[in-house]
C-alpha cells in the first residue's frame, strides 16, 4: 500500500515566488513601454516647436524670422558632415517673402514673381535682402523714429497698464529725461482718466515711477467699480420700462406707487404757489451748512481750491466750477437749468451777502393741490439723485 501513495505537493511558498517574480517582469516591460511613448511624444512635440510658423509680418523686423529659421533646422539650413548647420540663404529669403502682409507684402511680389520663375533674387545672399528690407521699412534715426512714435501715443481705450507697457518700450530709445517721460506719460493720458485721476487725493505723482503706479491703481480701481455697477444693473429685474426712467436717475426706485407726499430732509416738498427763492433758507443757511466743506463736491478732504473742480459742469445750473450735489441754485430751490446767482466752486460766498430773512409765514393747512403726486414725486427724485452722488463719493473714497 505504501507504493500507492500519491507524492506530496509542492510547497505554496514556490508557488508564490514564481507569480511574484512573474508579477516584477510585466511591471519593468510595462515602465519601459511608457518610457519610451513619452520619448517618441517628446521628441515629437520638440520638432513640430522647432517647425512651427512664426507671425506674419508687415515690415516691423526681421529678428523674429532668424530666430524661426535657425530653429528649423534642415527644413532650411544644410547640415555638414561634423552635424553642423549652415543657412541656406534661397530658402530663407524665399520663405521670409512668403510670410509678409500689407505694405511688406506688395514690396515683396516682384521678387516673388522673379523667383517663380527659377531667377536668382537678391544674389541669394540674405545679408543683401536683410539691408534691403531695412532700408525699405526700419527707421535710420532709431532715436528720431522712437519719438515720433511716443509722441503718437495715447491711452485711447487701452488700460494704463496696457497704455504703461507700450510707453515704457519706446521711452529707452527717445534719450528723453525723466521728467520729461513724466509729463509726455501724463499728457497722453485719456481726459476721462485725468479727471479721475485727480480723486487720488494723499497720493504723490511727482515723480514718472509714482505717476505710473498711482495712474496703474486707480485705473484698477475704476475699472473693478464700474464692473460691480453692470452686475448690479444686470442682477435687477427685468420687467416693463419704468414711468421715471426718461428723468436720467442713476438708480431708480423698485417699488411703486411713490407715496402723495414724502419728506426730504435736504429737498423739502415745495409749495407750487411759493416764490422761486424758497423764503425760508438764506445765504447764511448755505454757509453754515458747507462749513469745512469743499464747495466744488462737498468733500471735507480738501478745499475748492484745491478740489481741480474747474472742468467741472453742474448738471443743474449748467455752470462751471461745482458739482449738482453741491449747487446753490439747487439748494434755494431753482428750477433746473436757471442761471441765476450760484455759489459753488466758483466763487466763495461770504456772509455780508447772505439773503434777509423775511419772517416765516403763519402755518396752513396743506390743500389737496399742495400736496399733489406730481410734487411729491419731485422731491423723491431729487433726494434719490442726492444719495446716488452721496454713495458714489464714499465709495470712491473707500478705495483709497
């Protein structure tokens, strides 16, 4: 019976040796496999970035088309025996040709029309097409050449950061001092910026560097503000065109109806019968309430003098030097558009011309056509227009 029994099985532990070892093999054949796909891609990518097309030019240099036929290896350069590479001046001014557009470009059909026909252009020598082509489009004065394009400079509808980048590449070459590059930095400026950037107010622009960077910020500023403004307008409701939309309100009121009569503490309703002075305010009441204030925009930061209000246009007097939050003529209770005496940036009051007071009037019943919708809605309006410049000036003050 002992020749009847079966041999032992192997031990386990071989067994998984041999899977183990097995295992090892694919993982190593599997690293060399990607290894060498990520070469071949890498190699592959290397040669279409050394092959790739450069940007057309229309006579603003050459440097660029070097530096692409160089890289092209023998696509255009011939390779000796010691694996160094030579230019093949026809195929570089050939392909150079190739590329030109606009006023480059008609420069460069006859030739092209010449080497279609298997002549020789240019001697085949790219040292002579090279002067050729800067004595037709590169400046012989770079210095001359640089000033004239900086003088041709503006901000326009650029950025100051874009605008700044573009001033900086040519003021190099322009031999100009810095003082100088100031104001020419300055000058070029757009006008809607210049007026904003005199709101940087404890911010010094004296010298080029700190003109740039306070001109860089509050361009930033602005920008950041008035995109916060179309996402406000773009997140209100849509619904049928409000009845106060043809009075140019920055913002106007979402609920309606407006109430018959509401109180404004700045712009009381008025009575329809009254003077067109209101009676009850003088000169003095003006004073007294722009104390410390600057009487171009009501700031307490600075005075009117040195406010830079002088472009300034009031949207209620049509006069210059102030700003409609400010108006006197407004503040009386003149109707828009009155050119009659308006203290503001214009001109500073003093109290010897403060209007007399005549003695208030006995208290009366308001009628029914005192106090009608249509005034009522006035004054509303013109205490809305008043916080819209209110909110407007502290959040262009926050930002400094």
């Amino acid at each position: 019976m002992s020749d009847n029994v079966p041999p032992p099985p192997p031990p386990a532990q071989s067994q998984n040796e041999t899977l183990l070892q097995a295992l090892l093999t694919s993982q190593k054949a599997l690293t060399d496999s990607v290894a060498l796909l990520t070469t071949q891609m890498s190699s592959k990518a290397d040669q279409r970035s050394r092959s790739e097309k450069p940007a057309v030019f229309a006579g603003d240099g050459v440097a660029a088309f070097s530096v692409y036929g160089w890289n092209s290896k023998r696509e255009m350069n011939v390779q000796d025996a010691d694996g160094q590479y030579y230019r093949n001046d026809r195929v570089w001014i050939s392909t150079a040709l190739s590329f030109m557009v606009k006023d480059a470009a008609l420069w460069a059909t006859p030739y092209m029309e010449e080497y279609s026909l298997g002549r020789p252009i240019f001697d085949n020598n790219w040292a002579t097409f090279e002067a050729a082509f800067k004595l037709r489009f590169e400046s012989v004065d770079e210095k001359e050449d640089a000033k004239h394009r900086l003088k041709a400079l503006h901000q326009d509808k650029m950025t100051v950061a874009e605008y700044t980048a573009k001033f900086k590449e040519l003021m190099g070459r322009t031999g100009y001092s810095t003082e100088d590059l100031r104001d020419r930095f300055y000058d070029n400026l757009s006008r809607a910026f210049r007026d904003r950037l005199v709101l940087a107010i404890g911010r010094s622009t004296k010298t080029f560097d700190e003109l740039v960077q306070t001109s860089i910020e509050v361009d930033n500023h602005f920008r950041q503000y008035d995109a916060e403004k179309r996402l406000e307008a773009q997140a209100r409701p849509q619904g049928p065109r409000p009845f106060w939309s043809n009075r140019q309100l920055p913002n106007p009121p979402r609920t309606s109806p407006f109430p018959a009569a509401a109180p404004a503490p700045t712009f009381p309703t008025r009575d329809p019968n009254a003077m067109d002075i209101d009676a009850n305010r003088t000169r003095a009441d003006w004073l007294r309430l722009m104390n410390g204030k600057c009487f171009g925009c009501g700031s307490t930061e600075h005075r009117q003098r040195d406010g830079g209000h002088e472009r300034e246009i009031c949207n209620w007097c049509r006069r210059n030097g102030h700003r409609e939050a400010v108006c006197f003529n407004r503040w009386l209770g003149r109707p828009r558009g009155t050119s009659g005496q308006c203290v503001a940036a214009t001109e500073t009051p003093t109290t010897e011309q403060a209007l007399p007071a005549p003695p208030a009037a006995a208290p009366t019943t308001p009628t029914p056509a005192q106090t009608t919708p249509s005034t009522g809605l006035d004054a509303l309006i013109a205490q809305m227009e008043q916080l819209q410049m209110q909110i407007a000036t502290i959040r262009a003050k926050q930002r400094f």
